[in-house]
C-alpha cells in the first residue's frame, strides 16, 4: 500500500473527537484519505466501518 500523506487528507479534524488529525493516523475510506487525531481513533473507525459493512 502506498504511503498516506497528510497533505492529502480530506479533513483536518478528527471526526471521532475534534481535534486536528496526525500523520499517523490516517486511513482510506471510500477511495479518499481520511485523517484522525490518534492511531486509536482511526482503529476505532475502521472497526465500525468493519462491522457496519459485514452487517448489509
């Protein structure tokens, strides 16, 4: 997989608490590159998205 890169992230914020996102804690959601505040947040994230895809 390809390097994430911060500058390339869709959001600064993180959408789980608010704070501005890391360059550690990005991640690929729907072809764009979405940015979290902490490597837990982005985990968290995928977790649901996990879930929420195995349950339709």
């Amino acid at each position: 997989m390809a390097e994430l890169k911060l500058e390339d992230c869709r959001n600064d914020r993180c959408p789980w608490s608010g704070d501005p996102v890391s360059a550690d804690s990005l991640t690929i959601y729907k072809g764009e590159v979405v940015g979290f505040c902490n490597p837990g947040c982005r985990d968290k994230f995928e977790k649901a998205v996990q879930l929420f895809e195995q349950s339709i």
